[in-house]
C-alpha cells in the first residue's frame, strides 16, 4: 500500500484536512457521496514519472493478439467492432471498476441515471456504423420506403423534451419565446438561416462541410478557414451580437463542449448546429435517444457483449515495441502487481494526457486541455414543477449559469408526480481549467451540495423538503476542449496520419477534439478495422 | 451625544420612551409581514405573482400614505389611539392570512376583499408611525427622535423580509404567521397598557387587547383545520376524507346522499350519477366478448370499474394496474367507500397490483379478454404517455385475438380533436375502433373508445344483462351516434415524442372553459 502514498498526495490530503477544520461549510445538508474517477489510480501514472516507480512484471508473459488499453466509448466501440467481425481473441483494459468512461451510470430504488452524458442524438446517414450498432441492439427496428431506419419510440426522447425557465415562467424550448425585441428575433432568425446554409452545404470535395462523425467532414479551405478563430470572433464578426442569442449559444457550447465561446474554434460552434442532420423515417430525425441511464446504456449493452474480453480495475503503465510486437505492462489495482502482455497489435483508446506518459513512443506531447464538469445525481421525492408548461426531459433556466436538469424517470413513468432523480449539469468553463479542477477537488461534498441545492431550488421552489439525497461526481478531465485551430492541431494531424500504420493504434475522442459519442464511436471503429488488417484479417469496413 | 435637545419633561417618562421605541420595531416588524402576507397569499391564490405582488404593495403603500395623512385628525391623546389602533392591527392582520384562505372559495370576487383588507391594514398601519412620533416628542429632540424612529422602523423592515421567506412560512406556514404577528401587536398594546394603567383608565382597552389576543391563540392551535375548512368551502361539500399520497391529493366530499372523489381537485365521480359512466364504460366490452375470463383494468383505483365487471359471473378473474396504493388501499378498507363498489377491491376474483401502467404493460403478458383502460384525462405529459401509440401497442399485444377493450376518451363534445386523437392512436397502433359517448351530468357528454383486433363483434349489438339503470338494448346503440358537432374529424396518431393529444387536449378544454 505503501506504493499508493505519495509525498503530493500527504501533502494535499492535508490540505484537505486543514480546510476541513476550519470551514463550517464541510458538514453535508444531505446525504450523499463525493464520486469521480479515480484520481488516486490516475495520479499514479502522472507521478510515476517514467516507469521507475513501478515494480518489474511479474509472473509469465502472457501472449494476446490484440490489446484495447481504455473502457470509454471508444475502447468499447472498438472491441464491438472486433465481436462484430467474429474476432474474440483481444483483452479490454480497463484502469476503473466499470467500464463505460463518460457514459457511465447509476442507480437507485427509484430509476437508473447517467453519471455523464445522457443522450445521442438521432444519428446521420454517415454515421454507418453507429447506425449497424443500434440496429443490432434492436433500437432500430425496420426501414421505411426510402431506407430510413425506423427508431423504437421508447427509445426516442419523450414530449416535452425541454423547457426554459425564462423571466419567471417555463417556457417550452430553450430559446426565449417571448420579450424580445425586433432586433434579437431577427438576429435569431439570420442566425439560423445561416446554421440551415451550413447544415446543407457540401464542399469541392463532394463531402458535407459539417459531417457526424466530423472526419467525414469537407476538407475544403473554404470551411476548414472557420477553425482558425474562436467562435466568439465569428460570431462578432458577422454581426450576430443580440444579447439573448449570444446567452444560448453560450449554453450550446457550455452543454456539448464544457468551454465559453470564446474559447471554442469558430468550426466546432457552427458544427453543432449545422453537423447534425438525423436520418431517421417518420420525421424523428431531430430527435434524440436516450434512456434513464443515459449513454450508460449504450455502454453496458457493448460491454455484456464483451464481458470475457474486459479486465477492470486494470490499468496500462507501459506501452513499448519490441520488434513486430508490442509489449505492454499493466497494473491489477486489486491485486497491485505488474504483468506483461506480448501483443500483435494495441489500441490506445485512452485520453492523450494518458496516452503520453505509457507510451511516449507512439504519443507526441499534445497542448490539449480539458473541461472539468460537476455532474450531480439528486433524488427527489416528488418531481419538480413550476409556472408554465410542465416538467421536461431538460429543464433549463435563463437565470443560471448551470446547465440545468434531466428528469431521469422521463422516459420511463406515467405518473405525473412521484419520486424521481434529477441529474444537474454543471461545466466548469469560466478561466484556467486548471484552476477550476483544483477549485472542484477542493470543495467538501457539503459545498457542492449546498450550490447544486441553491441552484435546484432557485428553479424549483416547490422543491424545498423534497431533495433526499445528492451524490456529486466530479469529472476532472470531462471533455477534450476544440479550442481555435483544433482541426488543424499538429498532434492530431500526426495521430491521424499514423492510423494506418500499426502495431499501435490510437482511438479517443480526443483525437477528434469533439468529445462525443459518434465521434469515439467512429475512431473506435477505425482503429479496429486498422487492427484486424494488422493482423492479417481482411474486414469489411463499416466506416 | 450632549442630551441638550430634551425638550420640556412634559411626555413619558423613560421607561414609556423604550417601550415605545421597542414598538416601533415591532409594528414596523408586522407592517411589513402583513403586506408580504398579503402579496404571497395573492399570488398563490390568484396566479401572477409580479401583477399580484406589485399591486398589492403599491396599494399597501398608498393606504399607508392615507393612514399618515389621517393621523392629523387625531387631536389629542395620540398614546390612546395609538394603542386602539394596535389591537385593531392585531385584529385584522393576525386573522388576514386565515380569512383570505377561508374566504377565497366563497367570496365572489375575492379581489375586492383582497384589497379592502390590505387597504385597512395599510392606513391603521400608516397611522402607527406619525402617533408615535408624535408621542415621542417631548421625550427627545426632534434630530434624535427622526432618527430614532426610522432607525427601527427601517430594522423592522429588515427583519421581516429576511424572516418572512427564510423562517416563517416554511416552518410556521402563512396562517401561523399572521396569527403570531397579531400577537405581537397586541402585546405591545398590552405592555404600553400595563405601563400606564396608574396614569390612566385601561380597562377597556385591556379587556379589547385580550379577547383579540386569545382568539388569536385559539385561532393558532386550529391553524390546521382552518386550512380543512378552506377546503371544504373549495368544494363546497363537507370533506369527509383527505389524504396527500406522494403522487396525489385525494380529497372525498359529501354532501347528502352525494360522495365525490376528487384527485388533485379534478372530480372523478359523484356517488349520483357515476352508474351511468361505470356501465358505459364496461358493459359495451363485455357486452361484446364471448367468454370475458379474464379481465384487465388499467387505472380505476375506485374499484367501480370492477364493480360492473364482477357482477358479470362468466368473469372468473380480474387483473387492476393502479398507481397509488394509497387510492386502492382506501376503496378496500374505508367502509362507506367498499360499499359503493361493492368490496370489488377484496373480491377473492380480484388482483390488485399497484405499479405504472406505463412499465407495467411492458412487462406483463397476456391474452385477456376484456381490457378497460380508465385513466386520468392527458392534463400531463407524463399521463398523455398512457394513450400513445407505442403503449396501446403493448396493450394490443395483452389482448386475446377475440377480444375488446375500451379507452375513456374525455369529452367528444368539448374536446373533439382530443377524442378522436384516441381513435386514430389505437389505429395506427394496428386496432379497429368504434367511438361512443353517455351524458354523466356530473362531467357532461362523455366519451369512450371501443377497439379490437378487427373482429366483427365490435359492430353487432351488445348482449347485456337485465338490471342495468342505465344500459338496455335500445339505449345502447344510440350511444355509438355521433351528432355532427360531435363527428369525426382528422387528427395526428399521438407518439411518445409528439404528445399530440395532451397540447390538444390543453387547448380544447382551455377554449371551452373560456
């Protein structure tokens, strides 16, 4: 155990301990859990510095063909793609206890909730892949007429699917409906002809300038020039200054990226808009599919199917080559030995800040960063309500700088009141990340609990004596952040480039600097197709 | 300070001088609850909270400038009108909270009560402040004594909107509230009163300051059945039951031989009439199955549904999905109740299992051969969820290839579109349908849907039993005639993720109820 203690971490556990005593603010008003990844086991790997710190293998070699290092969406996404081609001979590593990273969930007696995202939206006609996956997990269920899948409906999110709560009344939608000038309601409305111009176009190369999953996006200059300034510059630039749109699209790139505007390249604020065009029959094509557990449950129906293949709580310390092979060690957190795999080929499928320091041969050094996100889970025992229309699935206030709630038993329950839990957002997007995340440790359960409260009853009133337990789960590194000139990022040009190549393959959202699920479900796919024709096995590309 | 402005020792003496710069705190602590009072009872009873809180203050503050102005005609003995004033305070502010809650069901127009009482607080509160300074004026200087008649004015003013939102109505709720601050007024008339009683007559004042100090004690101790009796006037029948379960507020009236149930205040039957919905509703299915075995109910926690069902011997078994074991709890064990549906609920044929339908269909497994689908109407989304494609799909599955089932519908006559939206989802859910309707004067024209698997027993006639008050061979088929400001029209299938029917459903009753 001695390992596990580091002189940094004594030093911040005091820290801790000090601010403990002294703030009265530490008791918690709630019951209630402090969650998060495992900083412990992550730290580890950041502090090791080198692989000095860890102890040699021990016990044989043990040989696998192929290796996925990462349980998040795209380790997943990759290892189905590998049961998919009828290839069962590869090991998921896995540093957490479940794998599932962003679209992990939890539960309680009432309902499951999601501990991360919540939703995917109603994929596009590229999105092959993701659209054979949720055909094979039935939630696609025939075709129409012209080839569009027909979606379950219990899967597609349920009316009313969001509300505002704008200048005292909820409101249905999230952009102000009422008391706006002339003005603003015709900057809203250029604004969407100009997303409506961007969602149709198609570049020189005959690919959609804003495709889902975004590698599928026009390279054309044209487009590609929009990477170069931050979204806030754009946005200026054409005019579009009207106070309450500026306010949404602030919420849009908080809610999808956890970054302000101005910190968001001009590519990936329009791509949100203009990148999404579901191909769905019976007019679903804007809609989403979600779940009470949210994307966890897209997760855990991939890792069923992979359940011989995945080792939790077993993290990568070491990925190095040595000739055709590579030799990777990797650390049983339960066990606290180190042993060593040989490997034909290996899939990174972890974060770049990861990824450099186990395998610095195959991992530039990236000037990524991260948005850290505080997600809470608050069981009610009765659904909020309030002025105007009814509870949504998302319910979101003007006057909050949150990002508001999701009604976790939406989906699922008839009842018009009843307990449920309310899953509250929260991107810790203003200044220095860095800041931020250490601001975010820093806080007691208590704290956090006492602001997620505020925030809820601020909304809801009426949910006073109703809030019977809060657990808080802090996400230090919740989403890679596509800052100006994301695109054209050199680390990403050289990862991309390198995909081909083997015997080591990369596959994160990060890669792609739009942390979502498409977008790792499609580098997932890559480097598992890559894979498989590393090692000699012809597949048939699903991409 | 140097005291060099005291005026001539003619006023109180010291101890009246604190005692009456303590009041100040304390009327001016009261002034303000009532009117926060005033504005928080309004806008929770009326709606609007911005219209309702800005009037009433304004009106407050005007009554107020009134009450100053009025001061003027108090010529002499402002120590004893001040007093009055404060037991005629403590009156009317500390029974304010009550009377509105009491007084809403029954006035006509509750808003002319509303302001004629903030209007009469607002002026004898306007007229506390101008008596006490004039009071005070021979006890301090007039520089010391603006100060110090603001200072705790404006303090009072602090702590009641701190402790209004924070303290009082969350723990002591707003009929509590008045009562307490009534107290305070008349305990500031009751100590000036004990102050001066060897300088002065006191005994009827004495004597006013207590009797509205002990009603308002009493009126304390019965806050909790003011608020039944608040109730009770809402319904305009005497409230023999109420319960809050956590997924609704059942209430159940009487008034005479007349029970009614109502459900988060909407009626769901009157003992009267609710025959004639509870044989329209069952007896155009069973009268349509050959051998009705095996039943489903989905809702009618009531248990009269099942009445009508039982009474039919070729029913050997009844299944009833209910939400709120609370509702099914009670129509079993609450004597009166079991009597009017027969102890359907204990019946040893029956089985209740409390659950969302919504789930419950899902999960369940059939065949049945008679399904009645008895939900609240789709005021809610979540409850609109309960007449969707997607779960009349499961319910379509639950029932026998011989079987019908029959869906309340709500008003064809108000709600038109509404209706036939019922009809067109139970179609495109792959069902036939054939629409009905019954006159329940309790609710008005009624409607119902019957739909099957396309069978023909849905067009013949209904075999039904002998007994029936309002269903006989000849009354029946007059209820599938639709007139032409009931007939068909085209409508969306409701979806999960359209709800075409609750924003239907929302305007239509909306319209019609102007």
């Amino acid at each position: 155990m001695t390992a596990e203690v580091s002189r940094r971490a004594v030093l911040a556990g005091g820290a801790a301990l000090g601010l403990a005593a002294c703030s009265p603010a530490t008791a918690a008003p709630y019951p209630g859990a402090l969650l998060g990844a495992d900083v412990r086991r992550g730290h580890r790997l950041r502090d090791a510095k080198g692989q000095s710190a860890f102890p040699p293998p021990s016990g044989a070699e043990e040989r696998i063909p192929l290796v996925i290092a990462g349980g998040g969406v795209a380790g997943l996404a990759a290892g189905w793609r590998l049961a998919e081609a009828g290839f069962g001979d590869f090991a998921l590593l896995e540093l957490e206890n479940e794998a599932g990273g962003n679209a992990r969930g939890g539960g309680n007696a009432v309902t499951q909730f999601p501990w991360g995202a919540h939703y995917l939206p109603v994929p596009n006609r590229e999105a092959r892949g993701l659209i054979h996956m949720l055909r094979g997990f039935g939630m696609i269920t025939g075709e129409d007429a012209s080839g569009a899948p027909i979606y379950d409906p219990y899967h597609l999110c349920a009316d009313l699917e969001e509300r505002l709560l704008w200048r005292g009344t909820w409101q249905e939608g999230l952009y102000p409906a009422s008391g706006l000038g002339a003005a603003d309601i015709a900057q809203h409305d250029r604004f969407n002809a100009a997303m409506e111009h961007f969602r149709a176009a198609v570049g020189t190369d005959g690919r959609p300038a804003f495709a889902s999953p975004s590698a599928l996006s026009s390279r054309d200059p044209a487009f590609a020039a929009l990477d170069g300034q931050s979204f806030a510059a754009w946005l200026d630039a054409q005019g579009f200054t009207s106070g309450p749109l500026r306010a949404h699209l602030r919420y849009c790139c908080r809610d999808d990226y956890g970054t302000e505007p101005d910190g968001v390249s001009a590519w990936a604020g329009i791509h949100y808009f203009a990148g999404r065009r579901g191909w769905a029959a019976g007019g679903a094509g804007q809609s989403e599919l979600t779940w009470p557990e949210g994307n966890a449950r897209l997760a855990r129906l991939i890792a069923a199917r992979l359940h011989p293949q995945i080792r939790p709580s077993h993290s990568v310390v070491r990925v190095v080559r040595d000739g055709d092979d590579v030799v990777i060690d990797t650390l049983d957190h339960l066990a606290g030995t180190i042993r060593r795999i040989r490997a034909g080929a290996v899939i990174l499928a972890i974060p770049d800040f990861v990824a450099r320091h186990v395998a610095p041969d195959f991992v530039g050094h990236a000037g990524f960063s991260y948005a850290p996100w505080v997600v809470a889970n608050v069981a009610v025992s009765r659904q909020p309500w309030g002025a105007g229309v009814p509870l949504a699935w998302d319910n979101v206030s003007a006057g909050s700088e949150t990002l508001g709630y999701v009604v976790a038993t939406h989906q699922t329950q008839s009842a018009p009141d009843g307990p449920s839990v309310l899953t509250w957002y929260n991107a810790l997007s203003v200044g220095d990340p860095a800041v931020q995340r250490r601001m975010m440790l820093r806080r007691s359960l208590g704290e956090w609990q006492k602001i997620i409260a505020a925030d809820l009853l601020t909304m809801n009133p009426e949910l006073d004596g109703a809030i019977e337990r809060i657990d808080v789960w802090r996400w230090g590194h919740a989403m890679v952040q596509p800052v100006p000139g994301f695109r054209a990022d050199p680390a990403r040009v050289v990862a991309r480039a390198g995909q081909g190549a083997g015997p080591v393959f990369r596959a994160h959202s990060d890669l792609s600097g739009l942390s979502l699920f498409e977008e790792a479900h499609y580098l997932g796919l890559a480097a598992a197709e890559g894979a498989l024709r590393h090692l000699g096995r012809p597949v048939e590309s699903l991409l | 300070m140097v005291d060099q402005d005291v005026g001539p020792n003619a006023g109180p003496p010291r101890a009246h001088a604190a005692i009456l710069l303590l009041s100040v705190l304390v009327v001016a602590t009261c002034g303000l609850i009532y009117e926060l009072l005033a504005g928080t009872l309004a806008s929770y009873l009326l709606g609007d909270s911005v219209t309702q809180f800005s009037t009433v203050i304004g009106c407050y503050l005007f009554a107020m400038g009134g009450g100053s102005f009025l001061s003027r005609y108090v010529r002499r003995d402002e120590l004893g009108a001040f007093i009055r004033v404060e037991i005629m305070i403590a009156a009317l502010g500390g029974w304010s909270a009550a009377g509105l809650f009491m007084a809403f069901p029954l006035a006509a127009d509750f808003r002319v009560l509303l302001y004629a009482l903030v209007l009469a607080i607002g002026a004898l509160v306007g007229l506390e402040i101008p008596l006490l300074i004039r009071i005070l004026q021979h006890r301090f200087g007039f520089r010391e004594l603006v100060s110090n008649v603001l200072t705790y004015d404006y303090v009072g003013a602090l702590i009641a909107s701190l402790a209004f939102p924070l303290l009082l109505v969350p723990h002591l709720g707003m009929i509590r509230t008045g009562m307490v601050f009534g107290l305070a007024n008349v305990a500031v008339a009751i100590a000036l009163l004990l102050v001066l009683r060897g300088t002065r007559a006191v005994a009827a004042d004495l004597v006013a300051a207590g009797l509205v100090g002990a009603s308002l004690i009493v009126g304390l101790t019965m806050a909790e059945r003011i608020q039944r009796w608040s109730e009770i006037a809402y319904y305009g029948e005497g409230v023999i039951h109420s319960r809050t379960t956590p997924y609704q507020r059942i209430v159940l009236t009487r008034r005479g031989a007349d029970l009614r149930l109502y459900l988060n205040g909407n009626l769901q039957f009157s003992s009267r009439d609710e025959y004639r919905y509870h044989e329209a509703l069952v007896w155009p299915v069973l009268g349509r199955v050959a051998h009705p075995a095996r039943v489903l109910v989905l809702g009618g926690g009531d248990g009269l549904a099942a009445r009508e069902i039982l009474r039919d011997d070729r029913v050997r078994h009844v299944q009833l999905v209910d939400l709120d074991p609370e509702m099914t709890r009670m129509f079993r064990d609450t004597p009166q109740l079991a009597a009017l549906n027969h102890h359907s609920l204990s019946s040893p044929r029956m089985t209740v299992t409390n659950a969302d339908a919504f789930r419950w269909v899902r999960a369940a497994s059939g065949p049945y051969d008679a399904v009645i689908v008895d939900f609240p109407d789709p005021t809610e989304y979540s409850l609109g969820k309960l007449y969707t494609e997607s779960f009349y799909r499961e319910v379509a599955r639950l029932l026998a290839p011989d079987g019908v089932m029959v869906v309340q519908s709500t008003s064809p006559l108000v709600a038109p579109r509404s209706f036939w939206t019922v009809a067109t989802t139970l179609e495109a859910a792959g069902l036939t349908t054939r629409g009905y309707h019954a006159y329940v004067p309790s609710f008005g024209e009624w409607g119902y849907t019957l739909a099957g698997h396309g069978q023909p027993a849905l067009i013949e006639a209904a075999h039904l039993p002998a007994g029936l008050r309002f269903l006989n061979a000849v009354s029946e088929p007059l209820m599938f005639d639709f007139p032409p400001d009931m007939a068909r029209r085209v409508t969306p299938v409701n979806r999960l993720d359209n709800q075409a029917l609750v924003r239907s459903f929302a305007e239509e009753w909306a319209k019609y109820d102007g």
